[in-house]
C-alpha cells in the first residue's frame, strides 16, 4: 500500500461520499418532476428567487431548473471520477485525482455560494444553513489543496566532487 497520502486527498474521498449521493438524488427529484425537485428544501432559495425576485414564468423556471440539475450532475460527475483516480492511484501505488476533485470544488463552490446568496435573499435560513455548510467544507478542502505538498521521492545523491567542478569554457581560460 501507498504511505504517502495526502490530506487533500482523504478530504476529497470523504466529500465525494457526501456529495455524490446527495447532490446526485437532488438533481434526479428535478429531473423527474421539475416543479416539485425545485422546490423541495436544497433548491427553494433558488426556486423562490428565481419566480419571486426575478419573475420568470414557469417554463423559465423549470429550465433554469433543469440546468441547476445539470450542474449539480456535473459536480457530481467530476467527484466520481476524483474517486475513480483516487483509487486507480492507489493500486498503482501514485497520487492522482487532484485536478478532478479542484474542478469539482471550484463549480460546487460558486453553485452553493450562489444558492446560499439567494437564500439570504429570500429569507430561508435552513437552506441558508445547508449552502453555507457546504461552502465551508468545500473551501476548506480547497485550502487544504493548496498547501497541502505531495510527498518527496528521495533524491538521487550527487557525487561532492562533481558537484564542485566547474566547466571549462573556451572564453573562461
């Protein structure tokens, strides 16, 4: 087995078996049924902002539906194959996965950033509280991302002697 994990990694393992399942279910319940998928508590603040505040009909809104499902799948998408890599990686004794799992913080990131600000907007403070909880868990596996180093492979040693030479140039005689 690999023993050089990362935390970023383990985060994102530890995400993805949140989102995929939930996220995923989300989109689904507006697929099936556009109206009621959008208003049910993770997609209310977005319905509710969406008829009320910029009053588009109801056809608009079960499009602006569909392509909150799409989002919400491609988040989804983007984590299955972190895991996939993640796991791949594993077997081949390697770190992999970590543009899949930036790209699916990045879209899920600004997606809940969005929903939480218009939920503040519309006055729901429990789907405030679930968009701003996932915010914070995606940032900070994002954060962890970034300073989190991969592991360093030791170093093929370099003879001393060498090290010190200097090269002789035509013009350095």
């Amino acid at each position: 087995m690999s023993t050089n994990w990362r935390i970023s990694s383990i985060s994102g393992v530890v995400l993805a078996g949140y989102f995929i399942p939930t996220w995923a279910a989300i989109a689904w319940q507006i697929i099936v049924s556009p109206v009621r998928g959008l208003f049910e508590r993770p997609s209310v603040s977005i319905a509710l902002y969406v008829t009320d505040h910029l009053q588009l009909p109801t056809m608009t809104a079960v499009r602006f539906g569909w392509l909150l499902a799409l989002g919400r799948l491609t988040v989804v998408a983007f984590f299955a194959l972190f895991l996939l890599l993640f796991v791949r990686g594993l077997i081949r004794r390697q770190s992999g996965g970590g543009e899949a799992l930036a790209i699916a913080l990045t879209i899920g990131s600004v997606m809940s950033f969005a929903s939480m600000l218009m939920a503040s907007q519309v006055g729901e403070i429990q789907a405030l509280r679930l968009h701003a909880s996932e915010l914070l868990v995606m940032i900070g596996t994002g954060i962890v991302m970034l300073f989190d180093t991969p592991a360093r492979t030791p170093a093929a040693e370099v003879p001393a002697e060498s090290a010190l030479e200097q090269t002789e140039l035509s013009y350095n005689s």
